[in-house]
C-alpha cells in the first residue's frame, strides 16, 4: 500500500519535539462509562437499524467517532460558566462577553448568535442569497450546501484539483483555485454572486486546511470584484495552527495574532461552535459590516431568538466564549493536532488507506482502496462501518456516495470523488489508548475486506438521506 502515498511527508515545525502532540494536556476529573455491547448484542442492533450505524442508540456504541461536533468535553471553567448563566431575556451578560471574545479573537464588530452552524447559514442564506445565485467556495460542507439549495442558490466548488488525490502530501490541500474561482466571477458577476464561502478547515476535503497566502489572494480577489468572503470557521481554531506550523513566517506569532490575520481575509463568518469553540451546542455569525449585520438580524430575530440570545440560554453562551479561547489555546491545539494524527500514522504504517496528510479533526480512510470490489451504487463505506461496528462497536461515518445524493436532474446516484470513511476525533474525550483499540478494530475489518459485501437500499429519504437511509446486504 505504501506506493500510492506520493512525495515525502509534511513534517510540521515544533510538532516532532513537542510534548503536548503526544500527552493529554488535561487531567480527567470527571469520567462517563461506556460499556461493549456483546457480538449478538451488536448483531442485534445492527440489524434493527437497517444497517445503517447512524441509527443505532449511543448507548450501544463504545467508542463514538461518528462526530466532532457538540461531543467535545467541556472544562472545569466552562462548567462554572454554566452557573453563571444570566437568563435575562435581553441583554444578558453572557451576550456581552461571548460579544467580547469574538472582537478580541477574531476581530468581527458585530455577533449575532445561532443555536449552531446550520442555524446560521439558514440566517445569513436566507438573508444574502437570492434564487439564481451561485456560492464558490472550497467543497461546501453538506448543510451548507443544502442551504444554498433551499434557497435556490448553487454551490460551485473552486478547490484546487490536487485535493481529488487522497495520496498527495500537501500543506494545504484545502486551497481554493484561484483562476477557477476568477472563472466564475466572470460568468457571474457580483450581481449573481451575493458571497464566496471558504470552509476551513475543510471537512469534506479531509479536514485539509487553507494557508492564509490563499486565504489573502481570495480576499483581494474578491474585492476586486467586489463580492464579500464569508468564513465557515466551525474549525478556524485548527486551521490556524496548521497555518502557525506549515506557513513560512508564521511560526512566530501568537495563535491570536494568526486568528486576527485569518478573519481579516473575511468580511462575514459563520461559526457552529460545536467544534473549535468545544460546547456541546452554540453558534453565531459574525461580520465587521454594519449593513451586513443589519440584513441578518431581523431574520436572527425571526429565526433563531432575540439578538443577544440566539436560541441559546444565557448558560450556553458563557460557555461559548469561554470555550472560544480555550480552543484556541497552543498547548491545546498541538495535542489535538497531535491526537488526531498519532491515529492516522498508526493506520498508514500498518499499510491503511488514509487520506494524507491526516486532517485536523479526523482521519479519513479510502474505500476506493479498502473495498475495491464494492460500487458506489452499493456504498462501500456504509459496509465498512457496519462491519467496524460488528467488531468492535466503534462508529464511522460514510463520507461519500451515500451523502452525496442523487443528482435531482437525473435521480441518479451522484458517486463521490473520494469515497471516504471518517473516523471524528471528538474533543478532549478519547485517549490515546482509545484510538490504539481503533486501529485493532480497523485491522479486524481489513482482513475481513475480500468477504464484505456491499448495501441495496431499502428506504431512502428524499434529503440528506444519509441520516435515516435503511439497507439490506446486496446479493
Ligand atoms: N460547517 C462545517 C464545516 C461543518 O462541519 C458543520 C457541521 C456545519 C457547518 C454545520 O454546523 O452542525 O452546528 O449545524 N459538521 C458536523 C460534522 C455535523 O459532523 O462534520 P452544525
């Protein structure tokens, strides 16, 4: 397997000697237990949720890398937050401090939160897009993109073509393309383009990160033409310290510093807190325009609850902000780098597909490779993490055919450019020791891979079938 992995790998700077890419840089104070399900218990559960991992119970999961999102721990601090909760219904405290934290991390004047991402992206969406309008961006995660699309809108993917290649080493394989992005600014002009959308990190590219030289060149781009940049920064903590340890000159600065000089590339940002600013629930938008602020708020109002609460308590807001700058602490983020990484190195050296470099929050693993035998029409990765479930109780997510959809002219199947599984590290949850026993699962199913047979489908929900979809074991 070694020879698809092509040049050398990327070393990043201070990560080889550092201690906290290896070590926890936290102690446990609290623990919840989880239990291993039995083999028949699995079977069982396997087969009443028609196949499809998504719909088994968590408490029948062991270890749960099905998401990083709102699975974080939060910290001794975020939990005293909690107490401090003012639950006014304007105006609460809470309000102002999360407002604080955004302008001192980020910069943006102007915060209006969100329950979580999507509820920001119904917002802004509602607000900005118009039906005809078209939305480049760097592969569109799949509520944003099925956002664009309720609101008539259509995402055009600007990422550079090396992306496609799950095997080249690159710095920053989440780069947007610019002469493909210049193309589309083009044909559409700023009348049919209400703003370009940068996802970093980029979850569906394999959590690759942006450098900010791309992130800049979009931004003078796009001024040029003038069409705003928004930043769906779920994971923006994470991509500064890929742009900290992979950007010549970078090394230097302060992650505050890197954060203030990547937002300044944007002049909107929707946040899902639930990742990077490690809360279990929370969002916002943010932006330094007043007329932006002014067209999102009444639809925040309408939406999502009044502006200083956002479908939020005064509890979760606290714990947002100070979550905000725990995220972005450098200790933190060399361990979780770290963390996520020690699990793809221990997979590739044991001869797995996994996507290269290793993405910032989960190690993805290529089922083109791994399930060759089986079409996309039948899902290869939905196999896999039914037969990773039946193992060892971990849960996967299928990144790839089945979440791509159909294509609405055709009702054809839309097969993936990568067909992915990926393993989601949640924040602060699992130890090291936790992902040695992934790995054993992930070899009990390669070596099993020649006897896996693909899914027919069952029951298929008209969208974002991936959640509740049903299947049978293909003949
Ligand atoms: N943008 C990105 C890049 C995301 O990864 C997500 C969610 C959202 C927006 C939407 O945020 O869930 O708070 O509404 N990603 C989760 C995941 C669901 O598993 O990758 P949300």
């Amino acid at each position: 397997m070694a020879e698809l992995f092509i040049k050398s790998e990327i070393i990043d700077r201070s990560m080889e000697e550092d201690i906290f890419s290896e070590v926890e840089p936290f102690r446990i104070k609290m623990v919840e237990p989880i239990r291993m399900p039995s083999r028949e218990e699995r079977e069982k559960c396997l087969d009443e949720a028609g196949l499809n991992v998504f719909l088994i119970k968590g408490k029948n999961i062991f270890i749960d890398l099905l998401t990083d999102s709102g699975t974080g721990a939060m910290s001794d601090r975020q939990w005293a937050g909690l107490m401090m909760g003012d639950e006014t219904y304007a105006g609460s405290r809470n309000f102002y401090n999360l407002e604080e934290a955004v302008q001192d991390i980020l910069g943006f004047k102007y915060v209006l939160p969100c329950h979580q991402g999507r509820g920001a992206e119904n917002v802004l969406h509602t607000s900005l897009i118009k039906d005809g309008d078209v939305i480049p961006g760097n592969t569109h995660f799949d509520t944003t993109k099925a956002h664009i699309e309720h609101k008539k809108g259509r995402a055009i993917d600007c990422t550079i073509d090396e992306a496609a290649d799950p095997y080249i080493d690159l710095p920053f394989k989440g780069n947007l393309d610019l002469k493909k992005l210049e193309e589309v600014y083009k044909e559409y002009g700023k009348e049919h383009i209400p703003f370009t959308v940068v996802t970093a990190t980029c979850n569906s590219g394999g959590g690759q990160p942006v450098s900010l030289q791309n992130m800049r060149a979009v931004k003078e781009l796009s001024d040029r033409y003038g069409i705003p940049v928004c930043l769906d920064g779920a994971r923006y903590a994470e991509n500064c310290h890929f742009i900290k340890v992979r950007e010549t000159g970078m090394e230097k600065h302060s992650m505050k510093e890197i954060s203030r000089m990547q937002a300044e590339c944007f002049d909107i940002m929707t946040m899902s807190a639930k990742k990077d600013a490690i809360v279990n629930i929370g969002g916002f938008i943010a932006t330094r325009h007043e007329e932006i602020y002014d067209s999102v708020k009444n639809l925040g109002i309408l939406f999502e609850g009044f502006v200083t609460y956002g479908g939020l308590a005064g509890r979760d807001l606290e714990a947002m902000a100070i979550g905000l700058y725990e995220g972005l602490d450098e200790d933190y983020l060399k361990y979780r780098i770290g963390h996520v990484r020690y699990l793809g190195e221990r997979l590739k050296e044991r001869g797995m597909p996994v996507l290269w470099p290793p993405g910032g929050h989960a190690i993805y693993l290529d089922m083109k490779e791994f399930l060759p035998h089986i079409s996309p029409d039948q899902f290869p990765g939905m196999a896999f993490c039914a037969h990773l479930y039946l193992e060892s109780a971990v849960r996967g997510v299928e990144i790839g055919t089945l979440l791509n959809g159909r294509d609405p002219d055709t009702g054809k199947n839309r097969p993936a450019k990568l067909e992915l599984v990926r393993l989601t590290i949640p924040r602060r949850v699992y130890t090291f020791k936790h992902l040695d026993y992934v790995v054993k699962a992930v070899l009990k199913v390669w070596e099993k891979r020649e006897q896996i047979k693909g899914f027919d489908l069952t029951d298929e929900p008209p969208v974002l079938r991936h959640f509740t979809a049903k299947f049978k074991w293909a003949e």
